[in-house]
C-alpha cells in the first residue's frame, strides 16, 4: 500500500513539474510576443531615424564641399601686408607674375590670413574664394608654375585627416610602379598597362616564287593547263574548211 502511494506520489510531483515547465514555457512565449509587439515599431522608427540621419550628414557633406568648391589655400606667401587689400595686391601680383593670370577685386569673395595672429616666422596660409569656379579652375591647373608659393585645395578637418591616413598607401602604391592620386578623400590606383603584343619584324617584299612557293605552283599549273583559245578555234576552223571542200 505504501509502495503505491510513493508511486502515485512521484507521479503526480512529474506532473506538476511539467505543467510548471509548459506554463513557464508559455509566459515566456507571451512575453516574447509582447514584447516583440512593442519593440518592432520602436526598431523600425530607429531605423528610420538612422537612415534619416545617414542621409542628413551625406547632405552636410555636400554643402560644406559645395562651400567650399570655389576656395584655394596659398601656402608660402610673404606675411608683410597691414591690411586685406595689401593681402590682396600680393595675391593679385603673385598670379600675375607667375601664371600670367589676371585676378580682379570683384573676382574674389573672401580673403584673409588662416590662424591666429603671427607669431613665427614662417607665413601663416592664406584663404582665397573666388565668385566663380571656372577662375579657380584656371588657376589650379598651372599650379606647378609657381615659383615661391604653392596652392591647395581647401579641404575639411575629416577629410584632411583621411588624406593624411592615406599617405603611406600612397607611397607604398607608387613605389610599386602604379599611377596613384588622392582625390578628395579617396586614394585612386592604376595599375600600368603593358602592351603584350609584339612587333613582328619589317621584311623587304620578296619574290611570289620565294614567299608562297604553294601559290606559285598552283599558278603555274593552272597556266599549263589552260588552253589557247586559238588552240581551241583552229581545229574547228579546219573542220569546216573540209566539209566544204567535200560538199564541193
């Protein structure tokens, strides 16, 4: 009697225990369901909001490098001007002597010394936005002209930096024989191009006989076996001239 009691006893606790199991096993499910109900709309706004914020800072990207589009940065001029059109006549006759290129008050919107005040010796870099690109762009492309000074592009803090970052690949690329640039902030490679085909070597004309001895022969046999029209003609002449000597 004893003994069934225990058994009907470990049967009833393992019922229990799996009623426990599948109710904690169905409020974990139901919690996971509310919360999923909760949370995906919360995910999908946060995506959003981060999709919104991917575009907003590629914007900001534009505009600053849309602002900066018509700038150049001079490095290397003489820092002896007391005032901006001082500044400005220095410019003016830098490009003048140099480049030959004429550069007017009204073609520039904003010039001024970049730093705080001076302190050193060496010159402080001078800002020069022009009112139109096509100007800068004339400028920019005879850059290697200069005989004191050189010219940059003005570029951002970030992108000064990622230039920077790229330098020793730069380097390393050229060094391997590649043609490699920086190009705003990206490191552009390509590699030489070898021209695998080889020149054959230049002969002087030569004889049918010696250069296409195969053609020369089937040339010669087709002259052997043609026959003269004449050749042809004769016997039919004399054929005639016989049948009439006989009709006679």
């Amino acid at each position: 009697m004893e003994e069934q009691f225990q058994m009907l006893f470990d049967k009833m606790k393992l019922e229990m225990q799996k009623q426990t199991a599948d109710l904690k096993e169905s409020l974990t499910q139901n919690y996971r369901d509310y919360m999923d109900e909760k949370l995906n709309p919360v995910i999908e706004e946060n995506q959003q909001l981060k999709q919104k914020i991917t575009n907003l800072e590629k914007e900001i990207e534009y505009l600053k490098r849309d602002k900066k589009s018509n700038n150049i940065i001079i490095f290397g001029l003489d820092e002896t001007e007391k005032s901006t059109t001082e500044l400005f006549k220095s410019v003016q006759e830098t490009f003048q002597g140099d480049l030959n290129i004429n550069v007017e008050e009204n073609e520039v919107n904003k010039l001024y010394r970049l730093g705080k005040n001076k302190v050193e010796i060496k010159p402080r870099p001078v800002l020069c936005s022009f009112t139109n690109g096509w100007k800068k762009g004339e400028i920019m492309k005879c850059k290697r002209s200069f005989k004191k000074i050189h010219v940059s592009e003005d570029y951002s803090k970030e992108v000064l930096e990622k230039r920077k970052a790229l330098q020793p690949q730069l380097l390393e690329e050229r060094k391997k024989g590649n043609t490699a640039f920086l190009k705003y902030d990206r490191l552009i490679v390509k590699e030489p191009t070898t021209d695998k085909r080889k020149r054959e070597a230049t002969t002087s004309p030569q004889s049918p006989s010696k250069t296409h001895p195969r053609k020369q022969q089937m040339l010669s046999s087709i002259k052997t076996n043609r026959k003269n029209a004449f050749d042809v003609l004769r016997p039919r002449s004399n054929s005639l001239t016989n049948n009439i000597h006989k009709n006679q």
